[in-house]
C-alpha cells in the first residue's frame, strides 16, 4: 500500500479526497519514521557513555563502582514500577471501567 501511495501524482492528492488520507498516512509515517531513527541513535550513544563511564569509574575504584552500579539498577526497577503504576492507574483502570458500561445507556445519559 505504501509504495502505490507513493507512486500516486501529486495531482491524484488535489483531486480525490482520498488523497487527503494517503498524504496525511505518509507524513506520519514519516514523522514516526525520523522519531525512530533519533530516539535509537540517541539511546546507543547512551549505553556507549554509561559503559565508558562504568569502566573509568572500575579502573579507579571497586567499590565505587560497585555501588554505582547497585544504584543505577535500582533507579531502573524504580523508573520502570513507576511507568507501570501509572500504565496501570491512567490506563488499564479506566478502560476496564469503560468496558462494563453499556454504551446506549450511556449515551442516552448525555
């Protein structure tokens, strides 16, 4: 589908209404696309800081270096109980909820 679309005229866009989706598909695509691309250059060069930083901080001292590591794992579990409580919480909960409602009894109620 995707490369029918971006075989298509510019012309086809202007005319047919459906140009107006398969424009806004690939501008997405191409949103997501270069969000993507600087997210994954972006957490490589991390790891590549956190190792250096790592073996630096082990030629210089163990047991520094031990901790740091101690540390920096524990701030990983709590950032990631953290993402899930709020996954959970803003998430999960009000859909559940949603899904036990009745949608015309609902929408007569508005």
């Amino acid at each position: 589908m995707f490369n029918k679309v971006h075989s298509l005229y510019a012309k086809y866009f202007t005319e047919n209404k459906s140009g107006e989706i398969g424009t806004r598909v690939f501008v997405d695509v191409e949103k997501v696309k270069g969000y993507l691309t600087a997210t994954f250059g972006n957490i490589f060069i991390e790891m590549i800081v956190l190792i250096t930083v790592i073996g630096i901080i082990l030629v210089l001292n163990l047991k520094l270096a031990m901790i740091s590591i101690f540390l920096i794992s524990i701030q990983f579990l709590l950032a990631l109980g953290f993402s899930a409580a709020i996954g959970i919480i803003f998430g999960i909960a009000p859909a559940r909820k949603a899904s036990k409602l009745h949608p015309i009894d609902e929408l007569r109620s508005v």
